[in-house]
C-alpha cells in the first residue's frame, strides 16, 4: 500500500483472531523488504492462542523480542520499517503460492533450521509414512558409519546418504 489504509491491520486481525491452537500462519508479502509484516506484538498474541509458527514471504521486526521466544517465525528478512502505510493483509483464508509452491488451508506445514516444507493434505499420511521409512533407514546408516564401516560400502548397501 503507499498510504495508511481508514481501518490498519483489520484483516491481519482478523486472521490471528480466527485462527486455532496449532495452525500456521502463512502470508504472501511479495517478497517486499521495505517494510516487516511481522514482529513481537503479533508473535506474543499467536503464543497466547496456541498458534504453531508463522511462514511467510515478507520480514520480521523485533528481533529481540522473536529471538526470547519459542515461537518460530520463517521469513525472508528482518527490518525496522512496521507495514503500517507499507504492507496491508488483502484477503485471508484463500490459497496462495511462494515460490512457486501452492499452499491451501489444511496442508502440513514442517520447519526447521534447514527451511520450510509444505505437504498437501491429499498426500500428507502417505508423505509422513515415507519420511519415516527414511529417517529409520537414516538411523541406521548413521549407526553403521559410527561403527567405522566405510561410507562407499554403507551407501552400496542402503543407497543413502
């Protein structure tokens, strides 16, 4: 937006508002680094709700805020500018897609240090069943290589690595 809009963040409330112990927040903020969508205040309410994390294509604000708590937040950036007359929420509830991956209300959100992984729901059971399988076979070449057995014959034997 280039000017402050007559109701600010109504729609960004509106989302926190409706949202249930255990969702993820996912925006589409364009990739804009001129203002942060998200910051402190709006992290401390989700906490208060049960919220699991934020995900989004926009930066964070308050970083010394974020960084105290257990509330994880994946962006693409931190700056001091709020949204405030910047960035405003133009719908909630609707699929979107960030970079390149469509994301609709319902599908598995995973995140960690190395990123952010969207399943869709249609195939979410499946997909899980599978990274276990992996992760077991994962723990045993682990084991095996501890063991001091070479990696060339370890991945021969289990294909992984």
């Amino acid at each position: 937006v280039s000017e402050v809009p007559a109701e600010p963040y109504k729609l960004e409330m509106q989302a926190i508002d409706q949202m249930q112990s255990g969702d993820v927040l996912v925006v589409d903020a364009g990739h804009t680094q001129q203002s942060a969508f998200w910051g402190e205040l709006l992290s401390t309410a989700c906490v208060a709700k049960g919220i699991a994390g934020v995900v989004m294509s926009g930066c964070s604000r308050d970083l010394w805020g974020l960084n105290k708590m257990d509330f994880p937040v994946y962006g693409i950036g931190s700056t001091p500018a709020d949204s405030l007359g910047r960035i405003d929420v133009i719908s909630i509830d609707q699929p979107i897609q960030i970079d390149g991956v469509r994301i609709r209300s319902g599908d598995l959100i995973l995140g960690d240090q190395d990123g952010v992984v969207i399943i869709p729901a249609e195939i979410a059971e499946e997909t899980l069943q599978q990274a276990l399988q992996k992760v077991s076979g994962e723990n045993t070449v682990r084991q095996e290589l501890l063991e001091g057995i070479p990696v060339s014959e370890v991945f021969r034997k289990h294909g992984i690595l």
